[in-house]
C-alpha cells in the first residue's frame, strides 16, 4: 500500500532524479522549514525559564516545567516513529508544528495574564513534548527524499541546528529582559508557522506503509526487529548508552561546578559558545568529506572528546580550552552525521520513521541518569576523578566503536 500524497522510496531510480545534490526545491523549503521549527524549540528553556522566575516561581516550577516536556518525548517518540510511517512523516509533522503553534500561542496569553496556575503551563509544556515526539521521526526520515547528497544534507542541517542553538537562547534572553517573555512565545508561534508553511510546500511522491490491517504494537514489533537485525544499528546504541550516561550526561553539570566559581559564568557561557563554533565547523566539514566508512571515520573525530575534560583536570587555560571545545564540537558533530546519513541510506523507507524512533529513544534514555548521578559522583570522588573518568569513558567508547567490525566496516551507499 502507498499513500499518494508522499514520499518516494529512499533510493533507486526515484531517488537519483536530475537535479542539484543538496539545494533542491524541496531542500530549501525543508532547510527554512527545519531552521525555523529549531529556533522557535530553543527558546522555549530559556523564556519559561525567565518568565518563571521573573513571574515569582520558584526554581522548582522551571525544573518541573522543563520535566513536563521531555518526559512525554522520551515515552511517546515510539509511537511517534509508527505513526509517520502509518500517516506520513509530512503529515505527522505539519501536524506537530500546528500544535507547536498553538501552545506558544497559548503560552503568549499565560505570560501576558500572569501565570497563577502552574498546571496550566504544565500541560501545555507536555502537549510541546509530545509534538516533538511526533515530529521527531519524521526529521530524519525527510532528508533522503529532499536531497540526492544525503551526508552534505546532513551537514547543512547540523550546521544550521548550530547556529540556531546559539541565535535561539540568545534571542530569547534578549527579548525576556527587554519586554514581556509573552512576545518570545509570540515569535516562537510565528516560527512554527513558518515550518508549517516549508513542509505544506514540500513535493513528494508516495511511499510504502504498513498494511491498514496492521495493529500499533505489530507495527512497533516489526520496527523492533528490523531494528534488531542490525548489527552495526543496536550495537552503536549500546555503545553510545554508556556514552550519554559515563561522558556527555556528568560532563556538563561537573565542568560548570569546577569552571564558574574560578572564572564566571561569562567566560564558561564562552566555552560553551566555543562547543558551538566547533560544530559549525563539524557541519561544513561533514558536506566535504565523504569517507568509505563512514562511522570509522566518525569514530575517529569522537577521539577528540576526552580534551576539553582532561584540560579542566590538567589547569589549562580559558583559551586552550575553547581550543579543545571548538575540537570536540567538530568532533561530535562529524560523528552525528555520518550517524544519521548511515541510518538514512541503509534503512529501507518503509520502516525508517520506526527504526528512527527507537534509535532516538536508546541515545536519550541514559542521559538524565548520567546528569542525575554526576553531583553525587563529584562529591564522593571529587571533581578531577570524575571528569577523568569522563575522558577515560569517552575514549572507550570511540575504540570499542572502532573495534566493532559491523560498525568498523560498514561502507558509505554510493552516491549518497
């Protein structure tokens, strides 16, 4: 069965049409559709934030906030993959970003008013977590139809997502100190809009689906054992479990304990920037490199990870270390795409949403453990034993990646 109004499959004849490799028609509505939809989603932290703590809530309410939007994506992105492949990505999507749309819009009035029922922000903080759980599948699904040069793709949108990363909290501060955080969640409505717009805009061929007769759990079945089957796909999520959980879940809240009582929060602010830098330049590099084996080569630019905690540990100084930020950004970010293009050009269309999904829910789920458990670590241990296990566990993580033969040897698609 297809659905008439969608996509081709990923590849084959209707996958090498004529026509520019990356900036196709449907590529630049995609590109302004995705850069819009991140910038309206990063300002959401920061103004909910701000306008929490400015309304007079306590920091409590912010972190109950912030909770009652990625729980519902951590639980409902599942679901998420096994509808964009029953309905569409597009249409899960758009949908996704009407309801983004109108919880800003909703969010604008409770600032405006003056929020006096935390319960209320709280369910529209959930109902933004499940769009994204919605939406989320469908992204990467996308990039194979709109683009023949996937891993170029790849890196025009990671740049982007960078940038917007720095532009979005930043413009959001910027506007909360200046005028009411009811305008921030104003301009992230008209954002989504915009997103809305670029996916409606979109010109797609159909794509195969599950059978009608096919029930939710037997779709979800099917994504798992695809998923399964797959030695270089589960194996990189093992791996990258204890990633999130030993090295990028501690390494944030550890650095800041160590860093901003010696130097500000200013200067780690810069550092953090730095990290930013590193993956513009992960992106633009990823657009001109296409390696034969694309996560060997990504595992290597991962062995620049363990710098920036081993200079906290070693004394360096505020620039070495946006030195080794820039080179674990970059690092970080050449390893997420030749990630998500593997997954792209390797997984047949019909299941890309869900296998998608379960990737997306096996790389987050160690992360708030890892977050959770990095005070009491540091405390026990100490800061420098911490981080150094922070290196150490980094480093494993990039050679047992290397070690890994399916994930070692898996060749780029060509013409990808």
């Amino acid at each position: 069965m297809t659905h008439s109004e969608l996509q081709p499959p990923l590849f084959g004849p209707a996958a090498a049409t004529a026509g520019p490799a990356i900036w196709s028609r449907n590529f630049r509505y995609y590109f302004v559709a995705r850069s819009a939809g991140l910038l309206g989603h990063t300002m959401l932290p920061v103004a909910v934030s701000a306008g929490l703590i400015g309304a007079g809530h306590g920091l409590g309410s912010v972190g109950l906030a912030l909770a009652f939007m990625t729980t519902p994506f951590a639980g409902l992105v599942l679901f998420g993959g096994v509808l964009s492949d029953r309905f569409t990505a597009r249409r899960m999507m758009i949908g996704a970003d009407l309801t983004n749309l109108v919880t800003r819009a909703l969010m604008a009035l409770l600032f405006f008013q003056g929020i006096e029922r935390l319960w209320q922000l709280y369910a529209l903080m959930a109902a933004a977590g499940a769009a994204a759980a919605m939406f989320q599948p469908g992204a990467a699904s996308t990039v194979p139809l709109v683009a023949r040069d996937v891993q170029g793709a790849n890196g025009v949108l990671r740049t982007s997502e960078a940038l917007t990363a720095l532009l979005g909290p930043a413009l959001a501060g910027l506007l909360v100190g200046a005028a009411a955080t009811g305008w921030v969640m104003v301009i992230a409505a008209v954002t989504y809009g915009i997103s809305a717009c670029g996916l409606f805009a979109l010109r797609l061929g159909p794509v195969s689906a599950p059978p009608p007769g096919d029930s939710l759990w037997r779709n979800l079945a099917i994504g798992w054992r695809e998923f399964r089957s797959r030695r270089w796909l589960w194996g990189t999520i093992v791996i990258w479990m204890f990633y999130t959980m030993l090295s990028t879940g501690p390494l944030l809240p550890v650095a800041a304990g160590v860093l901003v009582p010696v130097y500000g929060s200013a200067l780690f602010g810069l550092l953090s920037c730095a990290f930013a830098v590193g993956t513009v330049c992960g992106g633009l590099l990823a657009i001109r490199l296409k390696p034969r084996r694309p996560l060997a080569a990504g595992a290597v630019a991962l062995l620049a990870f363990p710098l920036y905690p081993l200079g906290i540990v070693l004394g360096w100084d505020v620039p070495v270390l946006a030195v080794a930020q820039v080179l674990v950004g970059t690092g970080v970010t050449f390893w997420g795409v030749m990630w998500a293009t593997s997954v792209q050009t390797q997984v047949p269309g019909e299941v890309l949403n869900r296998i998608h999904a379960y990737e997306v829910a096996g790389s987050v789920c160690m992360l708030p453990i890892g977050s959770a458990l990095a005070g009491p670590a540091a405390e026990a241990f100490g800061p420098s034993t911490v981080l150094t296990a922070v290196a150490l566990a980094a480093l494993l993580v990039a050679s047992a990646l290397l070690l890994s033969r399916p994930i070692r040897e898996l060749r780029r698609v060509p013409g990808t």
